[in-house]
C-alpha cells in the first residue's frame, strides 16, 4: 500500500560518499572530518528548510505527530524519549527485531522528531521538529514482510481506524508516508471519514502525493482526499524529482532525494521517496502549531502553502504545488494569525429579502388551526357551493 522510498545502506561514511558520488549528485560533498557523524554531514534537508531559524523560536514542543505507518522503534539512539506508546492496528506480521519491522516507520519518525545521539547529540539523524513526540500506529507491513498481501486483504480498516485512534489519543498531526496510486487505487469512504473526522477534530492530516511520476502518474490515496496536505518530493536544487507524482491535489513540496533515513539497525541510508518528503512536512506543521497552538488544519495548510520558497511560475503548478516548504517562514506567519474555526461558519445573511407574511390569527386550542373561524367558515362554503355546480354540470354534460 505504501510507496516504500529508495534505500541504499551506507554503514560507514566512506561508502555513503561514495555512493552520492555514483547517484550522479551535481553537488559536489566534500568529505567530513574524522571525528563529524556521516548522516549528520550529508543531511542537506535541514539547511534547505531554514531549520536554525524556525529553532529560534520553537522546535516542536508540546506537539504530538501521529506517524501511521509499519511501525516505530523507539529504542533507536535517535529516539529515545520521544515515542509514546502507540497501537498496532495490523496484529500480525514481522515483530521486532525482525528484519522486517519498523524500517519505514522509523525513518520516517526520525525526520519528524529525531534529536540525534552522541556527546552533544552530533550523530545520527536531527528531525525538522526535534522536541515533538511521536504517537506510533502500526497501519501497514513493510514490503518485505511475507504476511504483506494477507494484510491487504483482511485489515482493510487498519488505515481509518489508525487515523481515528490517533485523533481520539493526542494527536496533533498526522503523517502519512504511505499511499495506494495503483491502477485500482480509488477513493475509501471509510478512509475519506476518517480523515474528515480528523480534520473536524483540528488534526493537520499530511500525506505523501505517490511514487508514481516515472509511470502511470495516477492519483493517490490518502493524498487526495479532501483537506489533507499533499507533499511532493524536490532534491538539493528544488527540483521536482522525477519519480514524483504530479497531479492536481499538490499543495507543497519538500526533500525527498538523497535523504538521511535511521533505520532499527542503527544502519544510516540514503533514501528517495515522497514518503520523505511528507515526514519533512508533517514536522514543518508541528512547527507551526507549536508557534499557534489554535490554528485550524485549514489554516496550517494554507500557511504552508502562503510561504513556500522557490514557487513555481503562476503560483502553483502539479508538480510542486505551491513550492518547497519554508518552515521558519511559515513559523513566523504563523504567530501573526488569528485563529479561526476548525469549519469556518457560513455567513449570516445581511437583509431579509422576503417580508414576513400576515400574522396567524390565534390557533385553536389543539393548535391544529391557522386560520379563523369566520375564513374557515367562508372557504367551507365556497367549497360546497363548487361542488354542487361541479355536479350539476356534469349530470348536463352526461344528458346530452
């Protein structure tokens, strides 16, 4: 069901070079000092995001980012003290320490809210929102879990129900670093529900637009649905990369090429993937709420959207929506809004355009009647006087 990113697996820093100089980057990465972190030296997503500045004034706290994904290991270095305990809606599959467990939702809840390791915490993976917590729900299985296509056929509510869980146990964003953008992906009423409950509830639900740019390039689900934040995936130039899917539902974009992945293993990857670039979102939006506590899911998407960097010619186009996100500029934006109704309040109308009518006269005493006695009277008459006239004629009609 989810477009699973791109993994490399570079254990040591040599190789991880190595391997961006083979992907054909045009940057040219000089290498890190002896005693500098590899995934820290080549994690070029913080710096493009402006995340030094939007730090200055929060770095998440008090924001809880749901992350529904194959699960999370909140053991991991990069972690430790940010995972609640979460819910497993799948009950079957990989467990941990498996080999197939917790890789994606783990990366992904390390861009969110990972706060690195080490003296001074200058290794591993720093997270665009590092002082947010994650709520982990296990929604899907990883791609290589042998109980992959069982899960798809009988927990087909494992997706609405994780998001409704959510809702119902702090969340304050969703992420969604999965979608289905197969050629029978269609819209869920039951997922479509449970998005809009989440968004009736002001939980900012945030979604990876799909993997499917260099195929078919069809829509994908949860990406789609209505209100949620779509997020498309640029590399270290601002690029659209060319696996993105480009459609219409688009709002904004953010890095998904050449990305810092952790991993359970406490193996660094260098990653690809929409997937990406929707946890980079998803930790923007924890940003703004921490700034705004009270802004509406409606508002933090248009925020994001309002301040993007590197927007396309007219504003907007399908392959980036608005542009790459700016989260220190969508933070500052944010401070200066007035929060306003989770659903806005339609508009009383200004005049009465029809005149009340003549008053009642007073009703009978069952309040049955709304005319009095004398019309009533009058109308029975004129009735019966109708259809006495009304036979009489027809008594003519049928003699002649």
């Amino acid at each position: 069901m989810t477009p699973r990113p791109g993994r490399t697996a570079r254990p040591t820093a040599t190789r991880l070079l190595l391997a961006l100089a083979a992907a054909g980057t045009t940057c040219v990465l000089a290498a890190p000092p002896a005693a500098a972190d590899p995934a820290r030296s080549l994690d070029w997503a913080l710096g493009a995001l402006h995340a030094q500045q939007a730090w200055q004034v929060t770095k998440g706290a008090g924001i809880t980012v749901a992350v529904l994904d194959t699960g999370v290991d909140g053991t991991h270095p990069d972690l430790t003290g940010q995972v609640l305990p979460g819910k497993d809606e799948v009950g079957f599959g990989a467990k941990r320490g498996d080999s197939a467990w917790a890789r994606h939702g783990t990366g992904m809840a390390a861009i969110i809210a990972g706060h690195g390791h080490g003296p001074g915490d200058e290794d591993g993976v720093l997270g665009i929102a590092p002082q947010s917590r994650i709520l982990p729900v296990r929604v899907i299985l990883e791609d290589k879990d042998p109980l992959r296509q069982k899960a798809r056929s009988s927990r087909g509510d494992a997706l609405p129900a994780g998001i409704r869980w959510a809702v119902d146990h702090g969340a304050d964003v969703i992420n969604l670093s999965l979608g289905d953008d197969s050629a029978t992906a269609a819209p869920v009423a039951a997922e479509d529900d449970a998005i809009q409950y989440a968004l009736d509830k002001g939980v900012v639900v945030v979604a990876s637009a799909g993997n499917g740019g260099d195929a078919a390039d069809r829509s994908s689900y949860p990406a789609a649905y209505p209100g949620v934040i779509a997020v498309a995936a640029v590399d270290r130039h601002g690029e659209h990369a060319s696996f993105s899917t480009h459609r219409w539902y688009a709002s904004v974009a953010a890095p998904g090429v050449e990305v810092v992945i952790a991993d359970p293993d406490r193996t660094y990857y260098n990653g690809w993937g929409t997937s990406a670039a929707s946890a980079y979102a998803s930790g923007a939006a924890a940003l703004v709420r921490s700034a705004n506590p009270r802004l509406s899911p409606a508002q933090v998407k248009q925020v994001l959207e309002d301040t993007t960097q590197d927007k396309p010619k007219g504003g907007r186009n399908d392959d980036v929506g608005t542009g790459m996100i700016d989260p220190a500029a969508a933070v500052a934006a944010a401070r200066k809004l007035k929060p306003a109704p989770v659903r806005p309040v339609p508009a009383a109308y200004a005049h009465t355009y029809f005149p009340p009518g003549p008053a009642p006269e007073a009703a009978a005493e069952d309040g049955s009647r709304l005319l009095g006695d004398g019309v009533a009277t009058a109308f029975a008459a004129t009735g019966a006087v109708l259809v006495a006239l009304s036979g009489l004629i027809w008594f003519r009609l049928r003699r002649g």
